[in-house]
C-alpha cells in the first residue's frame, strides 16, 4: 500500500466541518473518503491534520490515504480535482513514507481570521471575513495578542467541557497587521484547542473595542475560566493557512 | 426631487444581469427598484451607466435615481446596504445635478477579464475566473491587445445583429498582465458594444493559444465578419471596474 499526502484547499462555507459524521452530513473529509474508495474501489480512509470546524476554510489544510494504485501522485490530483466538488481542490500530491501521518506528524499549524473593518460590505470577500465596524485599537490589539503568546494552559480559551487532556499549548506568534479595511490576525502554534483561535480572537476584538483591558488576559491565563474570555467569533472569518512539518 | 448618484459592487453568479425585465426575473436593476420603491413609498427608476449581462460582476457600476426624501446620501447608503442582499453593495453615494445621468453621461468605461492559466484551480476565486490551462503565448496576446485598441468599428466583437447603430468605438487600452497564475485583461474604452469583451477576450486567448495569428485580427476589423472572430468566453470572468465620467 502507497502512501499519498495531499495538500488541500476548500471553502467551508456549505460543510458540516471536516470530520465525517455517522450517518453522512456533508463533510470534507466524508467528501474526500467516498471519492478515492470509488477511484480504488475499496474503502479508503483519509487522516486529516486536524478537524476544521463547520464554516471554516482550508488554503492549506494537509491529508494522507493508504491507497493500491499504479496512478502517480499526479494522476491521483487530476483525478481527485476532476471529481471533487468546486469548493474543494487538491493542490499538491507527493508519495510519502509509509509511516508519515498528517495529524500526528504535525508540528505546527498557522491559521488566519480575516476581520472586515468597515460599515461598507466587500461583495467579494463576503464569505471569508467577519464584519467588525466598530472602531478598533490596533495598538491595544497588538499588546494582548502579544501577551496571548507562549506556553499557557488554554483552557479559559475553549469549548471542550472539563477532560483528562492536556489544555497546554505554545503559541509562537500572534501578527496582527492591516491592509486597507481589513485587519489579518496571523496564529501560529504547535497546536490550538477545539475553538481556541475563535475565541482568542472574540477577546482580541473586545480589546480593541475597549470593552476589555489587555492586561486582564494575564488572569484569564491563570484563571482558565471560559466565561470570563471573549465571545466566539464567527468560523467564516477563519482559515487554516499551512500545516507545518519538521 | 433630489438625484442621487450611487457606486454600486455586486457579485453578477446569481442574477440574470442588470437590466430588468418585464414578469419578474432575479436582476440587479429590479433588486434596487424594489428597494428604493419601497424606502420610498412610490416608484423609483434607477439608470444604471450600462447593461452587465448575466453573471458579470461589478467593482464600480454607476447609477442614479430620482428620489424626494430627507435622508442625507450616507443614510440613503446606510439604508440600501441593510436591505439589499448580500451580493449587491452600495460603496458610495452622493448628491448629484438635476442633470446628472449615469449612462448619458458616462464617457468611458475600465473592464477586467481574469483568466486563471493553471490545471489546479482557485477554490476561493472560482466564481470571478475563467480556467484555461493551456500554456498562453503572452507575447502574442500583447501584440492582438494592441491591435485591437483604436477607434474600428468592432462590427466583429459584438453579438447584436444588424442594426442602424454604429459599432464604431474607441478602446483606449488593453492591458494584459499575469500575477502568478492569473492573467489580467484590462480593457479601457469610451463605450462596448454587446459581448465585444467578451468576444475580443475570446479572439485574444486564441492568439495565445496559436490557434490564430495575431495579424488576422485586422481583418477581422474591416471585414466585421462575427463568424471569422473569436468564441464567447464565460461572463463569470468579466467585471465592470470603473465608469468614467468628464
């Protein structure tokens, strides 16, 4: 059995997120799964970095399948982007060895959350930003994005209710930068919790608006109270931009 | 009654073009009027500065219309951005002369045509590009754009059976650039004719693809012969940039 890793693109707007779910839903990987176990004619399973949630974007989300083929990886990526649906697409494929697993092998994930800073819509990018008209302080933004950084325990910063699982991670940078009306906030780490970057960027946003200091994230860090961290924001703004690898 | 003048964006993939038609049918032209009839409480006709046709976008259609109201033109915005869809925005909007006409008065207009020049295609772009993977001579297409511009008669380029009108226009320039992937037609010229970007896009990628000389492109402008010009490519592509005024 060959072992291929593929580097995806998808618009997550009209998908239940990345995992497949019992009883179908329309899932990227679902999607992925039915198309090569009819390409092979045997089931295949594809193992994704990591989940992306319902409505969130993938500009380089990364995957590998053990398939039996004689197609090169190139032919796969023809295939694959022939039969796929228009909001997903294949974008590079290789051989890997036969130990390489795109979830466990991961070092590191960068993701983007795009944020519309205007009372004036962008048709274009409608679907890939988060409206924010609201005046926003840059300068405060950058303070706690910066403090948000680090080896921290997580937890004030996701969904998952009370579990045995380690809530640490490392968050190497936060790059907050403007262009035009658009505010980018960049988060790469060597792994973020389920809703992590959501909702560390609903408390940036709150900072921003001033509806929160930069220095009370300090206490959230330590306190690990969810409901004292900002809201959720929506997952459209949102994009998983590379998977890194050593 | 006041005139107001508005910056239009819209996303063209879902409407049957600008213009609206008699019975219904899905159009941006019907989409405002029914907005501002309604905003209004009696019947408004807004003049667009030309026809898009069905799945065309527009970074800045003009329009205006006539209306008796006490809103200032930003509450007039603020107001049609709330109701309208999300693929039709208001950019800007201001008061203009009792004289002001969008199409009367509109001395030229910019288009863009993008051609995405890759077998993987741009998930996020997919509905404002036209895919051609062949390789594309960009030399060559240059040489056409330059022959095409001037003042003909474009007799050729243009869907529109005989009729009395002149096909005589000016095209300015076209400018033909690639970023990455992507190859940029942008088309400046005092007015076009039905399909005449569209078919001169398609005379254009012919060329580059050395299905045609570029030299045949001036008989194509004395004998006006449709036939002999180049396919119809997807409206999807085509967006109306700009419209000038003096």
């Amino acid at each position: 059995m060959r072992n291929i890793k593929v580097i995806l693109q998808y618009e997550g707007t009209r998908y239940q997120g990345w995992q497949k779910q019992e009883g179908g839903g329309n899932t990227i990987q679902g999607r992925l799964e039915a198309l090569l176990t009819k390409m092979c004619g045997s089931p295949v399973e594809v193992n994704g970095s990591g989940r992306t949630d319902a409505g969130v974007h993938a500009l380089g989300q990364t995957a590998n399948f053990h398939i039996d083929t004689d197609m090169t990886p190139e032919e796969i990526m023809r295939y694959m982007n022939e039969y796929l649906p228009e909001d997903i697409a294949v974008i590079q494929a290789q051989e890997a060895s036969a130990r390489f697993h795109s979830r466990l092998n991961a070092t590191g994930k960068t993701y983007c959350y795009r944020v519309l800073n205007s009372s004036v819509p962008h048709i274009f990018d409608r679907r890939y930003v988060y409206e924010v008209p609201e005046v926003l302080d840059m300068e405060a933004m950058c303070r706690a994005a910066d403090i948000l950084c680090g080896t921290h325990d997580y937890k004030a910063f996701t969904s998952t209710k009370k579990g045995k699982k380690s809530t640490v991670r490392t968050v190497e940078a936060i790059i907050v930068t403007r262009v035009g009306d658009e505010i980018r906030f960049t988060f790469k780490g060597n792994g973020f919790l389920y809703h992590m970057v959501r909702i560390m960027m609903g408390t940036l946003l709150e900072v921003g608006m001033h509806k929160r200091e930069a220095a009370q994230i300090k206490e959230l860090l330590t306190s690990g109270r969810r409901e004292e961290a900002g809201m959720l924001v929506p997952a459209k703004g949102l994009t998983l931009v590379e998977v890194h690898y050593s």
